[in-house]
C-alpha cells in the first residue's frame, strides 16, 4: 500500500522533531552528570589538599614536642612555638574539618 504525500510528509516531519527532542533530553542529561562529576573531583582535590596541610600541621606539631623530649627545649617554650605556628594554619584545620 503506498501512502500519499501528505502523511510521508508528516512522518518524516514527526521523526525529525522526535529525534531532535530525544537528542536535546540525551545531550542535557550528559551535561549535568558531567558538570556533578567535575563538581566532585573539584571537592576531592580540595579535600586532599587540605588533608594534606593537616597532616603536615601534625606532624610539625610532633616535632617541637620530640624536642621536648629530647631535652633541646622546655615544654612551655614548645606551647609557645605551638600557639605561634596554630595561630598561622589555624585555617587549614578548620577547612579540613569543614570538608
């Protein structure tokens, strides 16, 4: 059976509007997950890098009070340099414990 013009016109008309539609709703859902997934490597590099100067605050710490042990300071001369270098990186601790 071979159709009239008009609705070989219509089909063609409704198959190009159909794929357009599907292909605008495929394109959107790919933008979003791609713009949450560069969201989420953007919050774990932050979160490593804060991890990072964490960890290096303790182990500062650690070494003014090896010091201490060691006999080289006394303990209250190392809560001095303590509360000097925490008033520095205070930022740091604070961004960790946010993140």
């Amino acid at each position: 059976m071979i159709m009239p013009a008009e609705y070989q016109l219509m089909i063609a008309l409704a198959t190009v509007i159909c794929s357009g539609l599907v292909s605008a709703i495929v394109t959107y859902k790919l933008n979003s997950q791609k713009d949450e997934r560069l969201l989420l490597r953007q919050k774990l590099e932050e979160l490593n890098l804060s991890l990072i100067r964490y960890c290096n605050d303790l182990g500062s710490r650690s070494l003014i009070y090896s010091s201490v042990m060691v006999g080289k300071i006394s303990y209250d001369q190392a809560n001095v340099q303590m509360s000097k270098m925490l008033k520095k990186r205070k930022k740091a601790m604070i961004k960790f414990q946010c993140l």
